[in-house]
C-alpha cells in the first residue's frame, strides 16, 4: 500500500519537521513497507497461542532520573516556539 506525498508531508508537519521532496519520496517508501508488513502481521493466526504474561514489576534498566543534556540550547534553539527553557507545543488534548 503506497501512502502519498500528501500523507508524508502531513506526517512530517504533525512532527514538526521539515522534509525535502527527495526526503518525502524516500519516506514514502519506508512507511509504505512498514504499513504493508503491520497489515501482514494482522493477518497472522494468533489464536492457538497461549497468552504469556510476564510482568515482574523489576525494573531491570537503570535508574530513571532527569539529567542536563550537555547541548540543551543548542537543541531549544532548533524548536519553532520555546517558553522558559522548554519546548512550547500545543495542546495534545484539549
């Protein structure tokens, strides 16, 4: 399933982000595999399949704490809008 330019292009927006036309065409192609292979994984017969829950509650990663980014402004600057040293997007849900 070939997605087109214009859903690239919204994507791209959505993200803030901004793509050339060779970019947007490349794009194209990868999310249109990507989707083709999510739409076979659907077809898959997963009913015979015992379901296997695993949740331990450990946390087996490192800790979770907040820490600088040694080029945090560098990163601010690239953002269209910024509010006291933070990115200012809008509302997901409202």
């Amino acid at each position: 399933m070939l997605i087109s330019k214009e859903e690239v292009a919204h994507i791209a927006q959505l993200a803030r982000i901004e793509l050339s036309d060779a970019e947007i065409k490349k794009f194209q192609h990868q999310l249109s595999l990507i989707i083709d292979y999510v739409n076979k994984l659907k077809e898959a017969d997963v009913e015979p399949v015992k379901e296997i829950l695993s949740n331990r509650g450990v946390n087996v990663f490192r800790e979770d704490k907040a820490e600088r980014y040694a080029k945090h402004k560098e990163l601010l600057n690239q953002a269209p809008e910024q509010k006291n040293e933070h990115f200012k997007v809008e509302a997901v849900l409202k």
